[in-house]
C-alpha cells in the first residue's frame, strides 16, 4: 500500500514544504517589507513606524547660527521652539549644540568620519543639502500634500539624486538696489524684469544709460568673492561641486564669468580703475551719485533700503541678471542623520518628526532675525519686510529661484576651504589685473581638480 | 686707670652691640665696602656694588626705572632727588648718610605695606565707574574691594575704555600725591594716582585722571603690576570719523570705532584706540556680514554702516 501511495504523489511532501516556505516569505514581506534590504546589506529607514509612548527619545540638535549682530534672540526664540515642542511629548529630549562658527566645518567633518553625526543639523551658513550616507532622505516622511508647501524651484534645489535629503529651511536672496529716479532713463521696467528676466548684456546696457555726468550707473559692493559668487549664479551653476563631489565648472562656464567681467570692467557705467570699483560704493549710492549698487545681500539690502529712504531716495529693489531667467536664492536646510551604530527605526522617526516641526518655525525666526525668506510659500505672507509692494515682490520671488543645488559635496567644510585658497585667491588675482583670463581660468579649474584627488 | 680702661671697654661692646641691628637693617652696608660713602654725579662717575645695590632698592620703591647698571648716573641722581623730595630732604641728588637713614626706614614701611593683607591669587582686574566715583578691583571678576575715587572733569573726561597698566611710580610729588599708576591711553598721559586734595575724591573734579586718597592708592600699589587691566566705564563719546582708519593707527576715532563694532556685535577686543589684529579682524568680519570686499579697512563703507562717518 506504501509503494502505492508514494507512486500516485512523489512529490507531495516536497510541495506542502515549498507551500510553506512560500507562506512563510510573503508573510515575512508582508509584515517587515525592508527584510530584504537589510539583508543585502543596505541600511533601511521605515518612516511609517510609529514611536512609542513608554519608549524615552534623546535627540542631539546642532546648530550653527545665522550671521547676525546679535544672536541671543534667535537663541531665545528656538530654545522656547524647543522647549514647547518636548512640552507635549515627554518621551523625547532635545540636546541642543551651538557649533561655533569656525568650527562648525570641522566638528561635523569629524563626526561623520566616526560615525556619529547629530540627529538633526541646521547649518545656517550653508547651503549643503547632502552629507553623505549617513544622512535621512526626509522626502520618505513627506506626503504629496506636504511636498507642495515648497515652490517646485526650492524643491529642485534641494533634490540629490531625486530625493530631498534635507529640508528647505530659508532662502538667502541676492539682489540689487536702484535709485528710481537715475534709474529712469534705462526705460527699463522691474515688472517687465521680473516677467521675462534680464540678462548680462542688458544689465550693461542700462547702466551705461544710466550714467550721467557725476553719477555711475553702477558700483558693486564687492568686486571680490560676492561679485564671484553673484557671477557663478548669473550663469546658472553656483556651485563649483555636484552633491557627489565631481566638478561641475567647466572651461566654457568660467570664460563666459571672465568675459561677463570684462565688460563690466570696460562699461562706462561704472568707476575706474577696476581694482578700486568698490571702494565707497554705499556713499556714493547714498549721496546719488550711483544709479544702481548690487549685489546686496540680506543683510545689507534692509540697511540699504533705510538709509535710502532718510537720504530722500525712491529705491527698489531688482533682481541680479541672469542668463536664464532665474533670481539669485540660496537655500538653507535642516538635515537628519542617523549614527553608524543602529539606534532602530523609532529614534530616527523622532529625530524626523522634530525636523519637520521644526523647520516652519526655525524660517520665521530666520525671517524675523536674519532678513531670510522662508522656503515654504504660505509664510511668505506673514513676512515683515520694509520694502514697498514691487520690491517686496522682487525680494520674496522665491518660484523663481535657480532650480539647481548650491551645496558643494558631501563633504562639509572642505567646500569653504577651496573656495578661500583656490577659487577666491584666482578671482582676485584676475580682477586685479594679475591674471589673465586663461590664468585664471586654469588656475580654477586645477584647484577644482585637485580638491576631487584623494590622499595616499 | 684700670677702672677707666673698664668702662671704656664696656662703653664701646655696649656701643658695639647697639648699633650691630641697626648695622644690619642698612641695606647698604656691605661686606665688602669698608665704610659707607657719599655718592654724588661725579667725572669719572662712581661705580661699585653699593650703586647697584642703590639702584636695586630704588626700583623696588618705584623711584628708578631705568637698568640697573652700578654707575652713578644722570637717572640715578634723578632718582635719589625724587627720594629726597619725598622723604622731605633737599632735593640734591647726593646719596649721603641722611639718605642712607631715610632709606632704611622707607624699606621697612615698604616690608609693611607688602605684608598687608592682599587680594586672594587670581587675576586682578580694575574697573572704574565714572557715574558712580568709583575705583574697583575685582579678583577673577569677583568684587575684592571698592574704593572712592575723583574722575575727570566734564571739560576733561575720563578716559572711557578698556587700558592697560604700563607704569608704576611714587611720588610725583604735587597732585599726584604718593603714587601713580600709568595707563596705555595713546592720546595723553592718564593714570590713577593719589592728591594733595583729598575733599576731591568722589567729585568730577581731574583733568582725566583718576584720583585716590594716598592711603587707598598705597594700599592698592603694590598689588597691580604693569600689565593689569583697567576698565573705564561711563558714557562713551560719540565722535563722527571724518577720514577711513587702517591698521596700526592709534587715536580716539579707533577707540570710537572699536566701541561701535562692538556695539553692532562684531568683538574688536579691547577697546583701547589701537587698531590692532583683533580691530582688523572684527572690520573683516563686518564686511563679509554685509558683501562687502574683507579688507579690514574701516574705509567710508565701514564708518556708514556704523554711522560714524561725518
């Protein structure tokens, strides 16, 4: 009978095997869908887990603060943030770290190298969305909705690898300031400017129009490394390293900045010799002898914007140039991290979920304190700004920011470091005279390269 | 005879014994000088160890700043007339037996003083109130002790700022009364110092300078040295700066300048009129606040962001 039953089914108990196995996997799918990721090695991150109420959450919150005179009540204002955001949840602590200044590059450098980065960073000085792979990709905590507060350009800017790895806090604009009435007889409107954009060559156009006997059409407020920077994004590529860290400027790029400043230099609009174009560049704005000053940052365009209004001048502000139609906005994030060491899924939603608290507050106080515009569209309208109604447009256009990153690799604080040794040393040298183009253009382009070479 | 040449013998042991202490105490009585001479400016000048030992004692009581050199020179003359002016002796620049005395017991008050009860170890630090006339010294910035002072006239401010002790000296005789502690200030001679007019003290009443009794700034002398800070605190002056300021200059447009960096929240360091690195550097750091090209120049764009320029 044995013989029998095994010759009608041989493989019977092989099947009820295989059936259970099968059960077993997809149930295991079912339940923990990043099995499979964890098993092949890759690092897992489940945004849909939630945290527990007896489960106690310790958060390490680094701070690098926003460049401003006074700093102590922005501190105020985000310690009581945090303080009200532990109020309703008892289970999770908030550590905060003010980073100094000149060392914020190296303390975070070196907490990456080890394995230990803080849960959550607010970098207010840098524009670096992507610190490498320790980082949490935040989009996995956003849903559709959520991802529509940010105009799609913010959106863009902050996208590595089609994920946002940090979110868009503030945005810092760069613009310029024009006497309205020197500026008149450029014909040029600033609602026809911010409609179709303006480029290079029509800048230089209207301040040689603007030039009259005794005014300058234009004085920059820098020919350093703020006209440097202002260039980079007139060109559309304001940073010199993609978020992998390979260069991104090229030979054609850095000619076209070189020749852009050329004809800046050689404009009648504006003071000569060259290496002196910026010395007593706001009182001569202020005394109306300049048609236009640029580019102002945040915390010059407010001073600026006063001064103007007591010396009886109409200013407005305008958007810089551009190649491509875009404004000049640099954007800030709030990143979260995870350590090297797993800590479970609950921490880094906790660390998640404060970030995401957090961000619509910390760009009001960057509003508030540091002249920014916060990156989400629906607090734009509770923004103090002294601007009348055109400038204030100008100044908060936040949708036509440049779609691209201004961060530079995943390494922070070297980005600083080949700026002030290679780049800005290189601009200098060719605004001064003591470079040629191609020099200059080289120089850049070998320090680019060097810094993409590894040590021994 | 006999009985004669016995006094005589106990006449000159007990004259002996007496005078052996005394003998001891002169600090310039030397082994290896068989008797104390007179010293006078002379041609050749006098030289030997109890010049040396002369001048040595001098600097302790702060009448001779210069090296000590074993010669008996111009400043050593110098030194002795201040001593004698102060000790009430004609001012004569001979070093002679009434000198030698005089000295002695200058010493031993000198000993005296220094064995005062003084301020616990720390970093000492001076802070004057012009509002409030008052002179504090502070021990790792805990109050030691508060003392009366006279400040400048409103003609005549104080010098309000932050300065360094860079003199010590006594007896300037006059108004300077008994002691004078000179400060850094680069654009005339302040110091805190003693009088002759003690009703002064705690009114506006100095040319500048900051005023004590002589017996507060006695007390005070040999605590401070050459180095220690002194704080002036009262109303700053608001000057306007008429042309751009650059390292390595010293004036009160840089203090003013100095004052109104920090006010804007950019640290010079002290406030002392010296645009030293620490200025450079906080001008460097408004600059690239606000865009402007880093030269560390306080140039027309610095001085209008801060609203100093004229």
């Amino acid at each position: 009978m044995a013989r029998v039953r095994d010759r009608r089914c041989p493989f019977r108990r092989l099947s009820w095997l295989l059936a259970i196995i099968v059960i077993l996997v997809v149930s295991a799918y079912a339940l923990y869908p990043y099995l499979y990721t964890v098993f092949s090695g890759q690092q897992y991150i489940n945004p849909r887990v939630s945290l527990k109420a007896h489960e106690s959450y310790e958060l390490e919150f680094w701070v690098r603060l926003p460049s401003i005179a006074n700093t102590r009540p922005f501190q105020e204002a985000l310690e009581q943030c945090i303080a009200d955001f532990t109020t309703g949840r008892s289970n999770i602590k908030v550590n905060i770290t003010y980073l100094p200044p000149a060392q914020a590059g190296q303390r975070l450098q070196q907490a990456l190298a080890t394995g230990t980065p803080p849960d959550v960073l607010f970098h207010a000085d840098s524009s670096q969305a992507f610190y490498g792979e320790l980082q949490v990709p935040l989009s996995l905590y956003l849903n559709q909705q959520d991802r529509t507060a940010w105009p799609e350009a913010v959106w863009q800017q902050a996208l590595v690898n089609n994920r946002v790895y940090a979110l868009p806090v503030a945005l810092f604009p760069r613009v310029m300031m024009v006497n309205s009435s020197l500026w008149q007889p450029t014909n040029l409107s600033l609602e026809q400017v911010l409609t179709s954009g303006w480029n290079w060559d029509q800048f230089l156009a209207a301040i040689a129009e603007a030039k009259q006997a005794q005014v300058y059409g234009f004085v920059p407020t820098s020919i350093g490394d703020a006209l440097f920077a202002a260039m980079t994004t007139v060109w559309g590529q304001p940073a010199a390293f993609d978020p992998d860290g390979a260069p991104l400027w090229t030979e054609a790029f850095l000619e076209n900045i070189a020749a852009g400043w050329k004809k800046l230099q050689q404009s009648p609009g504006v003071p000569t010799p060259a290496n002196t174009m910026d010395e007593n560049c706001l009182v001569l704005f202020l005394q109306q002898r300049a048609a236009s000053i640029g580019p102002l940052n945040h915390n010059l365009t407010p001073w600026l914007w006063q001064e103007a209004l007591k010396a009886g001048i109409q200013p407005a502000i305008w958007p810089l140039p551009n190649e491509t139609g875009h404004s000049d906005f640099r954007s800030v994030y709030l990143a979260v991290f995870r350590q090297a060491e797993y800590q479970g899924h609950r921490h880094t939603k906790a660390a998640a979920e404060f970030a995401l608290w957090l961000a619509p507050h910390l760009a009001e106080y960057m509003g508030r304190f540091a002249s920014a515009i916060p990156a989400q569209t629906s607090l734009l309208t509770s923004l103090e700004l002294p601007y009348d109604p055109a400038s204030r447009q100008t100044y908060t256009a936040i949708d036509k920011a440049l779609s691209r990153p201004y961060s530079y690799g995943p390494e922070p604080g070297l980005a600083e470091e080949h700026w002030q040794h290679t780049i800005a040393p290189a601009w200098s040298a060719y605004v001064t005279g003591q470079y040629t183009k191609e020099q200059f253009v080289q120089a850049v382009l070998s320090g680019l390269a060097r810094a993409t070479m590894t040590g021994p | 005879m006999r009985r004669k040449t016995w006094l005589t013998l106990c006449i000159l042991v007990l004259s002996f014994t007496l005078a052996a202490p005394l003998a001891s105490a002169n600090p310039l009585n030397c082994a290896c000088q068989d008797e104390d001479r007179d010293m006078r400016l002379d041609s050749p000048p006098l030289e030997g160890t109890d010049v040396e030992e002369l001048q040595a004692i001098l600097t302790t009581l702060g009448y001779y700043n210069n090296a000590i050199t074993g010669v008996y020179d111009q400043s050593t003359a110098a030194a002795v007339e201040r001593f004698q002016s102060w000790v009430g002796l004609k001012a004569t620049g001979v070093f002679g037996a009434q000198e030698r005395n005089a000295l002695t017991i200058a010493l031993a008050h000198e000993s005296l003083s220094v064995a005062t009860p003084g301020p616990p170890p720390g970093e000492l630090r001076i802070e004057i109130d012009v509002d409030k006339r008052t002179l504090t010294l502070l021990v790792d910035d805990q109050v030691f002790k508060t003392y009366p002072c006279a400040v400048g006239k409103a003609s005549t401010k104080s010098p309000v700022g932050e300065w360094r002790i860079i003199q010590k000296g006594t007896n300037w005789g006059g108004g300077f009364g008994t002691r004078w502690l000179g400060l850094n200030v680069p654009w005339g001679i302040y110091g805190i110092h003693g009088t002759n007019n003690p009703s002064s003290i705690g009114t506006a009443a100095s040319a500048g300078c900051i005023r004590m009794h002589n017996r507060d700034v006695e007390e005070l002398y040999p605590w401070i040295k050459v180095g220690t800070r002194v704080s002036i605190i009262g109303p700053y002056p608001r000057l306007r700066i008429s042309q751009p300021l650059r390292p390595g200059q010293n004036s009160k447009e840089v203090q003013v300048l100095q004052l109104a960096l920090r006010e804007a929240g950019f640290n010079p360091g002290y406030t002392d009129g010296r645009y030293g690195p620490d200025t450079e550097t906080a001008v460097n750091r408004l600059q690239i606040h606000y865009g402007l090209r880093p030269t560390g120049h306080a140039d027309n764009n610095v001085l209008s962001l801060l609203d100093l320029r004229r």
